[in-house]
C-alpha cells in the first residue's frame, strides 16, 4: 500500500475493530502517524509498523555490542533499474514521496536509535550524559543527494546527529550495488562491530554479526586483523519474531487498554496504550522508536527542500 494512502486505510482498518501492521515509511509525516496512534489508541487497538530487524535477538545484541558507541555507519542500496525507476511506487510523489530515504534510510536511522538508546526506549528522551533531558536526536541532514523528475531521491547520503557529539551516516540509494552493510564503532572498545546482512539476513540456522580488532605491526607498515564471529540462533527468522511480537502486544492491548477510560489512552507519546504488562511496555516502547524514526525523516525531506542544510529534528 503506498505510503500517502497509510492513513486513510488504516483508519478504516481500525475503526472496523482491527489490529494493524503498516508497512514502512508508516507516513509522509511524523504528525500523520502520530494521528494513526492516536486513533489506535481510542479503538483499543494496537499499530506497529513493519521494521523486522528489530524483533530478532540478533539485533539486540549486536546494538550493544560496543561500549560507549560515537560513530555508526550504515549503506543500505540497491540497483532498481528503469522498470523500478518507471513503474515503481517508490519513485511516485503520489505513492512514496520520500524515495530512498523512506524506504531504506528508515532501516539505517532505527539502527542508530537502538545503538545510541542502547536499546531503551526511555533513553530517546532522557540522556544521561545530557545535563537538561534533550533528546538523544538533535539535527538531520542530507548532504548530497538526487532525486527525479517528481522531486522523490533515488540517492542521498545524510547525516544524523545525536547529543554527546555522536554520528549516524548513511547511503540510501536505487542506483547502487546492493549492499546493506552496518558498523558500529566507539571508544570503550578496540573492536568495531559489523553486519551485513541486517535487513534481508542470509538464510540458515544461524545468524552473525563480526568483532573486528586492526592492529599495526613492522614499524606500523602491516595491518594485523582480529575477527571474532558471534553466532545467534535464527530457528524463529525476523519475520516469525515480528509476528509473535505483533501479535502478543496487540492481544494485551486490547485487553488491558479496553479496561481503561477512552480519556486515559493515548495520553502522551510515550504512552499511547494503558495496561500494567511487559507486553504493554513494549508495545509503546516499539511505537515510540517508530515515532522518533518519523521525526528524523522529516528532518531530512526538510534538509533537501533546504538544498542539503543541517535540520533540527522536532516533535510535531
């Protein structure tokens, strides 16, 4: 379903009495979506969107695989060819208006939430490093970028900034090689964490990520390298973990936000469904990435109308 069209369906879905799982970019806009949890909210209904890698254990632990990461780095591309670039509603502003950046700069921008949050929802809005609660995001920016004739970007390389001095870059395109390469690195640790394979996994039983440690040897003229290969077990692939989430949250979402006053639902962005339960907590900790990930691509179609300018990433 194209992306301008997320919001009048989903409202009709939830209105009918179901549970939605919306593919991403879940909206043209932050403000969009958030209208969508909104309405999931007051029908006791659960909205999640469609980002799999974020439901595998593989993730998890490779996000907190580095001490104090600064720096992560993430090339997500594919070459769509001229029926991609013709047809495809990806390249429509009347279907997916944010190109590459809403469809595979989503995935490298979550990424970089869950490293930066450690993996805590509650460290998107409170930094600890960060005398004052800012927020973990502070500014977006395109550097350079193309789009096509509708104005949609086929090819970006953008910035993310988040407090404490710390960097997400990205490459997002339809016109590259694929690739889908991530690393992690900081200054708690000698190794740099690296995947590639995060968003379509190689099939197996196994998934991995590496531990890489470079080293210097002959009067610093010979590179020495340390690879340590950490193996996660995949019996459950991302799309089965997605949907065992999707479906436990949403079960207890509706049992325990239909117990509560239609007032007390979705009273803040943190908290768009009431209930007591872990399953609960997370489904609105699983929203609140989403909604941060939405923030940030509003930053970024800003930065290009701005010709490539730094942006501040708001809330709506």
């Amino acid at each position: 379903l194209p992306t301008m069209l997320h919001e009048r369906y989903v409202a009709k879905a939830l209105t009918s009495g179901k549970h939605v799982l919306l593919e991403k970019p879940v909206a043209p806009s932050s403000k969009s979506y958030r209208e969508m949890l909104h309405a999931a909210s007051q029908n006791c209904k659960f909205l999640m969107d469609g980002t799999m890698f974020v439901h595998h254990p593989r993730t998890k632990q490779f996000v907190t695989s580095i001490p104090n990461p600064n720096r992560v780095t993430f090339n997500f591309t594919f070459d769509g060819g001229p029926d991609f670039f013709k047809d495809d509603i990806r390249m429509k502003k009347d279907g997916d208006p944010m190109g590459c950046i809403g469809d595979l700069g989503w995935y490298c921008v979550r990424m970089g939430l869950l490293v930066f949050s450690s993996h805590d929802a509650g460290m998107l809005v409170r930094d600890d490093d960060d005398d004052g609660g800012r927020r973990l995001v502070t500014a977006a920016q395109v550097v350079t970028y193309e789009v096509n004739e509708e104005g949609v970007p086929y090819d970006a390389d953008c910035l993310v900034h988040f407090s404490g001095n710390r960097v997400l870059s990205f490459h997002c395109s339809f016109i590259h090689p694929l690739n889908q390469t991530v690393q992690i690195s900081g200054t708690g640790s000698e190794y740099t964490a690296i995947m590639t394979d995060p968003v379509l996994p190689r099939d197996g039983d196994v998934l991995s990520y590496s531990l890489v440690k470079q080293g210097l040897v002959s009067y610093d003229e010979i590179t020495t390298e340390e690879v340590e290969e950490i193996e996660i077990d995949n019996s459950r692939v991302q799309e089965v973990c997605m949907w065992n989430n999707f479906a436990r949250w949403a079960r207890k979402v509706e049992q325990e936000t239909s117990s509560a006053s239609p007032s007390s639902n979705g009273m803040n962005e943190q908290q768009w469904w009431m209930g007591d339960s872990v399953e609960v907590e997370e489904a609105n900790a699983n929203a609140f990435y989403s909604v941060h990930t939405a923030n940030v691509m509003d930053a970024l179609m800003e930065s290009i109308k701005l010709g490539g300018a730094k942006v501040q990433v708001k809330d709506v």
